[in-house]
C-alpha cells in the first residue's frame, strides 16, 4: 500500500513538472513575440522621427513655404495683408 502511494505521488510530480514545462514553453514563445514587436514598434517610432526632423529642417521649411507662396517678412517689417508669415 505504501508502494502505491509513492507511484501516485511520483506520478503527480511528474504530470505537474510536464505542465509546468509547458507554461515555461508558452511564456518563453510570448515573451519573443512581445520582444520582436517591441522592436517594430521602436523601428516604426525612430522612422517617424526622422521623418519629423526632415520636415522640421529650415530647407524643408522654406521649401514649403515657398510651394505654399508665403511670402516671409524681414525681422522689423509689419504684417501688409498678402504676407502670411513673419520670420524674426
């Protein structure tokens, strides 16, 4: 009788080790996906900065400026009307 109990309890630890193996298993794959997305996400983030900065940049401004018409004023000159930006 005391044989039995110690295959049954043999046979529980070794049914919770399998289950316990699996979850590690599943963490494991979750924490590669949530990794790997992280770094899409800081790609994507570091792209949109670039972006910004070039248009952020004073030739992409002006180049703007300039295909939107806008005519810049000199530092000390009073807005006209037609002008829309005032450059200081």
């Amino acid at each position: 009788m005391r044989f039995a109990w110690i295959i049954l309890a043999f046979a529980v630890i070794a049914a919770v080790m399998v289950h316990l193996r699996l979850e590690q298993a599943s963490v494991r794959a979750e924490t590669y996906r949530l990794s790997a997305l992280r770094h899409e996400v800081r790609r994507t983030l570091w792209d949109q900065q670039i972006r910004l900065s070039e248009l952020a940049s004073p030739r992409q401004v002006n180049q703007r400026g300039r295909q939107l018409a806008l005519e810049l004023l000199p530092p000390g000159e009073s807005f006209t009307g037609d002008q829309v930006v005032q450059r200081d």
